[in-house]
C-alpha cells in the first residue's frame, strides 16, 4: 500500500472515533466522518482483500506500511485502542457503511462489558479486532495462554477466509499460511495445550472453529505418522479449508434441527465440488486442498458424496480429516443439541462394519485424543467436579484430574491435583471419572485451571 493511502485511512480512523466520542451518532459531524472513512478503506480494499491497521508502542503500521513519525500526534488515538486490548483492526473488502457506523460506535461506547471483538462479530462482520500475531520471542513459548493466542488469532483469519469466499472472493492463501505455521509449531511443541482448546464446546462460532480444530486434529494425526514440515502444513491447510464450499449452502439448511428434505439434502451436497471449484480457482492454493475439499465426504468403499466418481484410493489427508471432521461435529454444541461425549463419539464412529472411517487411523486417532481428553470437565465418583489435566499412559480410564467443585458444586479456594489411578489403604480407588461435564452447566472455563 501506498505510505499516503495507509496514512490518510489512519487519520481517517482517528477523525471518526474523536466525532462520534464528541457527538451523537446522528450527528453530521459524525456521518461525514464515517463516510469519509468507508471511501478511505473502500479504496484501500480494491488492491487487497483485507487491510490490516496494528498498534506496535505508539506506532502505527498498515499491512506492510510503518506510518512515518509525523504521524505522532496520533499517539493518544493509538494509547486508547491499547487500553481495550485492540492491537490491530482488520477491514476486509464488502465491508458496507452500516457496518462501518456501528464499528464506530460500538468503539466509542465505553459502557458496555462485552468484548469489542464479540460485539463485532454479531454488527459488523467483516470489521475484527484483536491483538498483534505472536512475534519471534513470544513463538518460543508453550503453555495454554500462548495456545489460546494462537487459537484465537486462527479462528479471526478463518471467520476473514470464509467471509472473503463468501463475497465471491479468492481466499488469501497468505493469511492460512500464516496461522497454518502457528498451529504446526503447537502441534510440534505443546499438543496438549492445542487439544485442550479444541475441545471447547461452542457453536456461536461453530463455522471457524470447527475450521480451525479439524486443521489441528488433521495436523496431530499427521505428527503422529511422522509426517513434518512442508507436508505436514499442506495437510493443515487442506483441513483448514475443507467445508469451504458451504459458503454457498443456505444458512437454513445449514443450521436446520430436522432431518433434511430430499431436496435439501441434494443441495448441501453440493459443497463438495463448490469447495473444489473455490480452491482450484485461487492462486497460491496447495494442491491438496480441492482435493481434500472434494473427497471428506467419501466412505472408504466409496459410497457417501459426490456420487458415481468412478474407481480412487483415496488421498491420506482425505482420510485424516474425515476423522478429524466427524469427531469435532459430534462433541461440538450446536443451536439444536448438545456435543456429545468423548466415549459416545467413539462408540459411534466404532460401530461394526461402519465404512466411513479407515479404521487403523480411526484407531490411531482415538489412542491420540483419549477417553477423557485434556481440558474437558468431568464427574467423578465422589460427586466431585474436575478438570482433566494429563492422561494415563496405560489406562485411558484413570487420568489425573484437578477437583475445583466439591461435592455440593462449590468452588474449592485451592484446587487439588489427584491422581484417579491411585489407590487407597485398602485398595480402592477414592476417585474414580463418571462422565463429562459441560463447562456451560456449571460456569467454569476448564483451561483457566490448566
């Protein structure tokens, strides 16, 4: 971008955050900002798919473009989006001018509790806001804060990915590439981290991250084949874009609660080759990825969509993320049921005889997520309510456990490591995993425990 583009389209973005500080939103004063600032990005977004303004001390810096110091005076401006955790804000192109009015506004109310980035996601789609991509000294580190950073900046860049398809755009390959590397560099150092969020049960924005933990359980599949480097991120990013296709699938057959029509079922099975035709169309695309999105619904014998393709092996990423694809669908939340269990999900996905799955993968993946997965919540036997924290390496029955609820569902003041496989004096075990436990019914956030 042009230094004067990138500079006017910051300056742009302080006029109309000081405006709409000032006045009401109906004021003129605030309109001519608005519109001003809607002209200033829409130019910007006819070269790029998106433009990105980051916050780095009290510099500004647009996509590639460092402001130069004259532009000092913007540090106030700069100092109060910092303040909110806001470090960079992203445009991408389609964005609309009611979208960019309550973009404003929604920055100038200072009295709302909910997150900027949450209100966003629910006024102004194609405007996210979150914090810097994790640098060089903070990639050296591992643990479930520096994991939930990756995962969040993952999910942004797959809610722009599909909102781009969407508008009948290329998907920029360079933004996955990104995130792609991110994910492969947890999965390489603190999988269980990376597991552990995944795991999560939200469907608010089921679309992105069910895009982003099938490309991580994709990934752990491969890392545990020995599969690395180059191929081991062509395999995540396939994942990443696998469903694609159903940018073109309507909303109400998406989200239906009832089994679908015959009609409608024709149409949903149409995202496969749509998937197809997005990624062979767009440059810099992997070659793995149409036909990962063409092939996730095939069963190994072949039967499962597209129909009457003739005689194929399918490919081995096909068969990993068809496995990662199913087993996230199933224990995920959605608006009409809940996720399932770890151990009914593995009990359906077993079933004799069933030829959606290739079962010494199937096997493979099951050993790697486990009966009781880091992160999840459990019950155990005492009533007692507990996060699981690591797993036992030969009894997936009996992992280690953090109790945080006692029996009568309080809180504990300190919460107690436990070791489920451990016995007592005379040989029992005092704790022993009942079920799990959604975190909603309670209202706990098991990786805060981790």
């Amino acid at each position: 971008m042009e230094p004067r583009r990138a500079d006017e389209m910051v300056r742009r973005l302080a006029a109309a955050l000081r405006a709409v500080e000032l006045y009401s939103p109906a004021h003129p004063l605030v309109q001519r900002g608005v519109t001003a600032l809607g002209a200033a990005c829409t130019e910007a977004l006819q070269a790029a798919p998106t433009v990105t303004i980051g916050f780095i001390g009290d510099e500004v810096v647009v996509d590639d473009v460092r402001l130069a110091k004259s532009s000092a005076s913007l540090a106030g401006f700069v100092r109060g989006l910092r303040d909110r955790d806001i470090e960079k804000i992203t445009f991408a192109r389609g964005v609309s001018a009611d979208e960019f009015r309550a973009f404003v506004g929604i920055l100038a109310d200072r009295t709302s509790r909910q997150p900027v980035a949450d209100r966003l996601a629910r006024e102004a789609r194609h405007i996210t806001v979150g914090r810097l991509a994790i640098d060089e000294d903070e990639e050296s580190q591992v643990g479930i804060a520096a994991a939930r950073r990756v995962y969040r900046t993952a999910v942004e860049t797959a809610e722009s990915l599909w909102n781009q398809a969407k508008a009948g755009e290329q998907p920029d390959p360079r933004s996955a590439r990104k995130i792609i590397e991110s994910l492969a560099r947890l999965v390489n150092e603190d999988r269980t981290s990376l597991m552990a969020l995944t795991a999560l049960k939200r469907y608010d924005n089921y679309t992105f991250t069910h895009m982003v933990n099938v490309s991580a359980l994709a990934m752990a599949q491969a890392r545990a084949l020995n599969l690395e480097g180059p191929l081991l991120r062509e395999f995540g990013f396939a994942a990443l874009m696998h469903d694609i296709g159903k940018v073109n699938t309507p909303l109400e057959i998406l989200n239906k609660p009832d089994r679908l029509t015959g009609e409608e079922f024709k149409i949903m099975k149409r995202h496969v080759v749509d998937g197809a035709h997005i990624l062979r169309r767009t440059p810099e695309m992997p070659a793995l990825a149409p036909i990962v999105a063409f092939e996730h619904h095939l069963k190994q014998d072949l039967s499962g969509y597209p129909e009457h393709i003739g005689a194929r092996q399918l490919n081995l990423c096909t068969t990993i993320v068809s496995i990662a694809d199913v087993f996230d669908a199933l224990r995920s939340n959605r608006p009409y049921r809940e996720g399932l269990p770890t151990a009914r999900i593995r009990a359906i996905m077993h079933e004799q005889g069933n030829p959606a799955f290739h079962q010494t993968l199937l096997k493979r993946f099951v050993n790697l997520v486990g009966l009781f997965p880091v992160g999840n919540l459990v019950r155990l036997s005492t009533d007692e309510v507990a996060v699981v924290t690591a797993e036992h390496p030969g009894d997936p029955f009996r992992p280690q456990v953090k109790v945080v609820l006692d029996a009568k569902g309080e809180p504990l003041e300190e919460p107690v490591l436990a070791n489920t496989w451990e016995r007592g004096p005379g040989g029992e075990h005092p704790r022993a995993v009942v079920e799990a436990v959604d975190p909603e019914s309670v209202d706990l956030d098991p990786l805060s425990f981790l």
